[in-house]
C-alpha cells in the first residue's frame, strides 16, 4: 500500500512540474502590457495612543506607487492635535520632518482620544477610545507534536517546543494584536490579530511562537479598539496575499476623514518576557 501511494505521488508531482513548465514557457511568447492609472498622492496619518509613558508619535507623509514604493515622502509644516473626551488638548511639536510627539497626553483605558491634522489647508480626523489593559497572566512552555506527511508518504512527527500566553479575556467585546519580539527584534511571527468571540469571560490560551535556548522572548499584548483592529485586519490581508494569485489591491480600513490614508488608534499594552534556558526546556514534561 505504501509503494503505490509513493508511485501515485510522484506521478502527481511529474504532472504538475511539467504543467508548471509548460505555463511558464507558453507564457514567455507573447508580453502583455497592463496599463495602470498612477493615483495622485493622498495624505498618510499614523498615530497611536497607548497607556505607557509618552511622548506618542503621529507620522505624516504621502502616498506613493503601489510597484514603485520608495521612501514615503514626508510632510512637514503640518498642524497635529489630539484632545481626549476630559477636555485635554495638546499640540504636536515636529521633532524630525513628518514626525510630530506629544508632550502632555496621557494614555488612560477608557478614554476617547481624537485626533485633528491640518496641512495644505487641508483637514483630517480621527478618534478612537482606549479599550481596558488586558493583563498577560503567565507565559508556558508546552511540548508540541508536528505531524507531517511528505511525498512519499511517510509520517514525520517532530517533537519541539512552543511558549504559550495566558490571559483572562474580561467580559466584554475585546479585540487584540499580539506581537512576538525575539532577542528584542520583532519576530515572524509577529503579526497575530484576533477577537474574543469564543473566549469571551474566559481564560484563554495562545500560541506564540517556537521556544529555542539561548533566547529571550518579550510577548506584548494589544488591546484594540475594533476601527485600530479592522485596519490591522485589512492590513494582514494585504501583506499576506499573493499580487499574482489574489484580487487587486486595495487600501486597508481606516478612520480618518477626507479621504486620508493610514490610522490613529489607541491600546493599552500588557508585557511579559521569558528566557529560554537549556534547563527550563528540559523541565517541560
């Protein structure tokens, strides 16, 4: 039974080679041209409010082409000011060009913060509320089982070792972003989006990412409000989704007016690191 599932896969796999090389040659004959329109430059916002120390950061540049991305072109000049919902306002400084701090906003879960641009006589907003600090519970080694099948069919199961993140989930609508950063570099894996639909009220349980000795993990958790959570939804999507295989690009979900690109959102941000020890892995039953 194993040797003709090996003779069935490699026929399969001879099959697709060649239809692959058939494609690619058939393709090469005839060069078709695509004419795209070139948009015009719009306005990018990029601000985000959380419930550390500041100063925050609100970026402003403009758009550029989707196959041709240089460097953003920055905007300088611009006027930015957040208020909150107690009556606060603060004026942005422009410490560097496109790069506007705060000096006297504070991040506080539940709050409203708004945000108002002008440039080029323009005008652009944007508000969001700070959803509750969620806090990171503990973070666990777990062993783990990788079952795999490959060609010839053969089971390859690989035992490793995975770091898990504990939390209580509150009862109420949540949404999160996690982010891994491996001997203080944000990890691959970073860009973990989710909600609390199954796991509302309840201890909840994540994977991460692959333990290895020798390194140090630093797991931060985002809590987002649902406009911040569905352009970094959108976003994921982009990022992720093959130009040559996938439907035609389009902007990622935000909420700024008059047309802007980009965000400003608000989270608080739970932390917790672990270092991986020889001794600890080997502690893992």
């Amino acid at each position: 039974m194993v040797i003709g599932m090996k003779i069935r896969l490699k026929d399969i796999f001879e099959i697709v080679i060649s239809l692959m090389t058939f494609l690619v040659f058939s393709g090469c004959q005839k060069v078709i041209k695509v004419d795209l329109n070139e948009a015009a430059p719009r306005i990018v916002i990029e601000g985000l409010v959380n419930d550390r120390r500041g100063p925050y950061t609100v970026t402003i540049s403009k758009s550029g082409s989707y196959f041709n991305q240089p460097v953003l072109q920055t905007v300088s000049g611009a006027q930015a000011i957040i208020s909150d919902d107690s009556g606060t306002t603060d004026t942005l400084k422009e410490a560097a060009p496109g790069v506007y701090l705060t000096s006297s906003t504070r991040g506080i879960p539940g709050k409203t913060y708004t945000l108002k641009v002008i440039s080029e006589d323009q005008e652009y907003d944007g508000s969001t509320t700070m959803f509750s600090h969620v806090s990171i519970d503990s973070l666990t080694l777990v062993k783990s089982q990788l079952q795999r099948i490959d060609f010839g069919g053969n089971d390859q199961n690989k035992l490793h070792i995975e770091i898990h993140c504990f939390f209580r989930d509150p009862v109420e609508k949540n949404f999160y972003r996690l982010k891994v950063f491996k001997n203080d570099s944000t990890n691959t894996e970073s860009y973990r989006l989710f909600d609390d639909q199954y796991t509302n009220g309840e201890e909840t349980e994540l994977r991460v990412a692959n333990a290895s000795a020798g390194d140090t993990f630093r797991i931060e958790l985002l809590s987002l409000d649902a406009k911040t959570y569905g352009y970094y939804r959108t976003l994921e999507d982009l990022i992720f989704t093959n130009p040559f295989f996938g439907s035609t690009p389009a902007n990622p979900n935000n909420n700024l007016s008059n047309d802007a690109l980009g965000y400003f959102g608000a989270c608080a941000i739970s932390s917790k690191t672990i270092i991986i020890t020889d001794s600890l892995i080997k502690s893992v039953k």
